[in-house]
C-alpha cells in the first residue's frame, strides 16, 4: 500500500514508518521536522490547504494513497497551554479525516489515547478493567480525543466504504526507556495510567494490524500490554485504588486494569514485549 504517515519523525512514528517499510508498504511521512528524502514531505497540519493538496498528490513523492496514518498531536497536556493543545490537536485531526475524504482515502488509522476513557483516573470508572465501552476526558488533551472519535463515527455515515480506526494508546515506552519500571513495587506507580503501558514496536504492529483488518465503519482499540506494569498483585491494586468498584472474576494478580481484549479479538494484535523482559525488580 501506499501509506501517508503523518507524525513519523515522533517516538511512534518513526517504529510505525519503519515496520511498515519493512513489510514492502511505500510510506512518505509528513511532520514539521524530519529527514529530507524521498520518504519525508514538510507539512503543517493546521493548514487545510497543505493537507489537501499533500493528499491528493506531492511531486517526487506519489501521486496517490491508498490509506492514511495519522500519529501526529501536541503528545501530552502540559508543553503548551491547554487551549492549544485542543485546538493544535482536533484542528490537525479534522483537516487529515476531511481531507482523506475528500481525496477519496477511505482507509484511516488514528492515534487516540487512553486519556479518552478517564485518565487520570482520579475519578473512579465504572468498572475494572476499563476498555472501550468507558468514555470519559479530564484534560483537554482527553478531550479533544472524545471529540475526535466522536467526529469519526459522523463521518464514516458520509460513506459506506470509509474505514476508520482509532488506537487508544496507554503509555508508550520506547527502548531505553525501561528504567522507570525501577518503581515498579510502588502502589503509586502509573497510578494516572492504570498501571497499563505499550511497547513502541507493539504500538507500531496495531497500525499494521489496524490496517490489515480494516473494514467500513468506525472502530476504537484499546492498545495496551496484556500485562500490568506494576509489581503488585492487580487485585490489590483495584481495591487500593477504586474501593467498591466492581472488579472482572478471575483477575489475575499480572492482568492489566485496561483491557485490550477487543484489540485481540477483532484485529489478532496482542503486545508480545513485556517490562519484565526488559527490567528486572
């Protein structure tokens, strides 16, 4: 496939351009900053006129997509103001869904987050583990992510062939930066993250399982280890964290309090790197 990759010269972007290209794909990135080359295009997602027209076509580069990925955002509440962040992130988001549209791309993976479905857990959900069924934003990042899907779900009923998937990423951890998994026998470790975290090459395999299970329609997937990332039985850490909210029979004390099950389900993806690979307690 010809694949538009936008965010590539980020953590996840660049593993997802690599795995992609490893698996014959043609990917040209677009981002504010990367690599001049053939595989890179400099665009500024704000400006709907750029993005349309990168779609459609960008000499030396293609003359065509047949799908587009879309990583890009302002990562986090925190490095601009919060109103940026929004703004910045849903303005990019719908200039990339509309313009895809309206270029005749009908196959869209999107990088959502689990700060869609309550991070940062200070308010207790309804139930544990949390997946996709919980919908719920605290931070304007979070915010603009609700927003986003629920744009999503308006706009595949504009066509009956268009595809969009939206991964709710936890954290994700890139190599080298397994250290923090140091604190992994602390209760409040990832407490904002319900212990939950996603290895960077795993990440970039749920694009490549996103695309290749594509189907008309709008989807969300939780994206997430099939492993809590903290050293303490998850049990404890339900009734630690949320006392009286109900827990799932049979968890198990390694099992995750955000659940990708849908993701293994529907699209045969489940992380496989673990911190305890990588880090020993």
């Amino acid at each position: 496939m010809r694949i538009l990759l936008t965010g590539s010269s980020g953590k996840l972007g660049r593993a997802t351009g690599d795995r992609l290209q490893d698996l014959g794909h043609e990917v040209l990135g677009v981002d504010l900053h990367g690599t001049a080359g053939a595989g890179f295009t400099r665009v500024d997602l704000q400006d709907y006129g750029q993005v349309l027209d990168t779609m459609l076509g960008v000499t030396a580069r293609h003359s065509g997509l047949d799908a587009v990925v879309h990583l890009a955002a302002i990562p986090v509440n925190g490095i601009v103001p919060d109103v940026t962040t929004f703004h910045n992130n849903v303005t990019a988001t719908f200039n990339v869904a509309f313009a895809a549209h309206r270029a005749g791309i009908r196959t869209l993976v999107v990088a959502s987050s689990i700060t869609a479905m309550g991070f940062p857990f200070e308010v207790a959900p309804p139930a544990l583990p949390v997946d996709e069924d919980y919908t719920a934003a605290f931070t304007t990042y979070g915010l603009g992510k609700v927003v986003e899907e629920a744009m999503f779900g308006q706009l595949v009923g504009w066509d009956p062939e268009l595809s969009i998937t939206a991964l709710r990423y936890t954290n994700v951890v890139g190599e080298g930066e397994w250290g923090t998994f140091a604190r992994a026998g602390d209760p409040d470790y990832r407490r904002d993250l319900l212990g939950s975290y996603v290895d960077v090459r795993d990440g970039a395999e749920a694009v490549v399982a996103a695309l290749t299970h594509a189907r008309p329609g709008f989807e969300a997937y939780v994206i997430a280890a099939p492993d809590s990332g903290v050293d303490i039985p998850s049990p404890e850490l339900a009734a630690r964290w949320f006392p009286g909210v109900p827990v799932a029979s049979g968890l198990g004390d390694r099992d995750p309090l955000v659940s990708s099950a849908k993701a293994a389900r529907e699209l045969g993806w489940t992380a496989t790197r673990l911190w305890r690979d990588h880090y020993s307690v």
